[in-house]
C-alpha cells in the first residue's frame, strides 16, 4: 500500500512539474554581437530567444555583491544545461554570460570586463517577426560605454564643429609591428586614438573612428588594398570631413632606431601643413627624437580627398620606446600633442575655414 501511495505521489509530482514545464518559457537561442553606431560610439547587443513571454516583467540590474556583474531575471523560464550553462565572450565589453537555475526562474548573470557604471544598459523584449532566431520572442540587451571625459582638460578651441576621422592603423588578425617584449602595434594605436577621440570630442568636435576595437574594418585576413580602402572609405563617406589622421608606431630591423615622425601626401598644402603641425606638437609632449615630416605615397594618403596625415608615434622595435607606447601616463601625452597640433593647424586656417 505504501509503494502505491509512494508511486501515485511521484506520478503527481512528475505530472505537476511536467504541467510547470509546459506552460513556463524556455531560452531557445542565444547570439551576440558589436556594432559601430553613427556617432562613432560601439554597442553589444546580447539576444536571448524565448519561445513565449516570460510570465511577468524581466528585471535587468546590478548584481549588489558584484559591480561587475549583471543579473536579468526570467521568471518561470527554463532551459537546456547541455546548450545554455556558460557563454564565453571576452570581448571589450563582457567576459562571459552564465544561466543559472533557480528554483522555476532562470537567472542570466553578465559578467563585465569593467564595473557596471562605466555603461549604460537597457532590455527590451520584442516579436521575433523576421524569424533570424529561434523562439517567438528576442529579449534583447543593449550596453553601451559611457562617454567618459578626456584624461585632461585640454583647451582646443579650434576644433569646435570640426569633421575628424581618426584611423588607427591596423586591427584584428592584422597586429601590425610587435616589439620586443611582444607589445603590438595595433594595441598601442587604438590607445592613443581612443585617448585623442575623447580629447577631441570634449573640444566641441565630430570624430569618426575607423575601429573602436581590435577588429578589421574590412574583414579578418582581407587583401591589404580591401582593408585600407574600407578606412578611406569611412572619411569620405562621412558628408563634410575636414582632415584624416592615421596613426601608426614605427618599426625597423635594428632597434636603435628611434623618434617621431609623420607623413603626407606630396600635393597638398593643407596636409603638409597638418602634418607639420601635429609632428611638431607631438615631439614636444614626448620628448623623442625628430625626425620630422616627410612625403609618402601611402593608400590612405594618395586616396582621400581631405588633408590627411600619418603619424609614426615612436618605435616599437626599440625596447625603450617600446615600453612608453604601452605606458598610459605616455599614451595619453601623445594624444594632447597631437590634438593641440589639429587645433593648431585650424588656427592657422582662420579658425572656421574647412
């Protein structure tokens, strides 16, 4: 009688969480990606497939014992361990996503490579009507950096209404030159040109960036014609760019070579000048050698109609500079040099002349 009576609970029990099974959501798909938005600024979406609503509000938050956490709770959802545990990301913005059972709920915990204050984030649940995922419903997750301000207040004046579009040079499965200490090139430029945008962008400037991360702008492994001609492209399809400033570190067979040095393309009064300008202010804020200006026929030179200019920033095959491409304290008096010489080179045009 006992095992009847046993067996007829278990069947109830088994009957009553298949029931909660069935009338609960489940996640059904998970896909994530990064996209440059129009103001230069980068934003990851984090898309969880639902097969149907959660049964009440989703509530996305700060995890109270973790700052670099975020947790979204799906009340009476499921889903798959075998398919949903551990997300591994390790981009700029999230380390990884885990799914976490608790009791009926589901628990997605978002674990961020910063605290969670230095972006801004939002959810929003929607119809899957274009069917590019499983499940009926998307519950999407946006963050986006907050637009901190420049490291220091440089007054720019000059810049104020200026169309500038930094490129830094290389990206993604292309790392540039490596030093010897195994610092890469393609590191060091989005530093100083991320340093330069926020400069620039506290100054009253429009700036466009070419990467924001360490991605190609074309595609990974692409021809390098494909790969330079998509940077050209970003400044001449945004209406209105003033100048183009492609920023580089140098690099040569023997590491006692050293300095500073930039480039433009013969022809061009206003890029001799820009060049002229940023070189000189950038070797007075790193106190490296001058090598001066120079002329060049580099593709992003030779194929934008605006002024523009390639900037070498030190050597990264010389050990000691080397060393002040990967200091920040470095990174950032690099950038002021080369913003104050873009303010200066406007001065010099009269201030609003584009």
């Amino acid at each position: 009688m006992k095992k009847l009576v046993f067996g007829l609970c278990f069947l109830l029990l088994a009957a009553m969480q298949s029931l909660c099974f069935a009338s609960s959501a489940s996640v059904k798909g998970f896909v994530y990606g990064v996209n440059q938005l129009s103001d230069g600024q980068v934003q990851m979406e984090i898309i969880i497939a639902l097969n149907k609503k959660p049964a009440s509000d989703t509530l996305l938050s700060v995890d109270q014992n973790d700052v670099n956490r975020l947790v979204l709770n799906l009340p009476r959802t499921h889903f798959d361990e075998d398919d949903f545990s551990q997300m591994t990301i390790n981009n700029r913005f999230v380390h990884n996503v885990l799914f976490k059972k608790m009791d009926h709920n589901t628990q997605v915990i978002i674990n961020l490579q910063k605290k969670a204050g230095y972006y801004y984030y939002d959810k929003k649940l929607i119809k899957n009507e274009q069917r590019h995922a499983d499940g009926k419903y998307l519950l999407i997750i946006k963050l986006r950096e907050k637009q901190l301000p420049a490291d220091v207040s440089i007054p720019l004046p000059y810049v104020k209404g200026k169309i500038i579009v930094i490129d830094p040079g290389h990206g993604g499965s292309d790392s540039g030159a490596i030093g010897p200490d195994h610092i890469m090139e393609k590191t060091v430029t989005l530093a100083v040109s991320k340093k330069l945008y926020n400069l620039l962008i506290d100054n009253g400037a429009t700036v466009k960036m070419t990467r924001m991360i360490d991605k190609d702008v074309f595609a990974p492994n692409d021809s390098a014609r494909d790969e330079l001609q998509a940077r050209v492209d970003v400044a001449e399809n945004l209406p209105g760019t003033d100048i183009f400033v492609c920023i580089h570190a140098n690099s040569f067979t023997s590491p006692s070579a050293n300095g500073t040095e930039t480039y433009y393309c013969a022809g061009s009064s206003k890029s001799k000048l820009l060049a002229q300008d940023v070189q000189d202010n950038l070797v007075a804020a790193n106190g490296l050698y001058n090598r001066g200006i120079s002329t060049a026929n580099f593709y992003v030179l030779k194929h934008t109609s605006m002024p523009a200019i390639l900037t070498e920033l030190a050597f990264i095959s010389n050990p000691r500079e080397e060393r002040l491409l990967d200091d920040p304290a470095m990174q950032k008096k690099m950038a002021i040099g080369i913003g104050k010489g873009i303010n200066e080179y406007f001065r010099e045009l009269g201030g609003n002349e584009k």
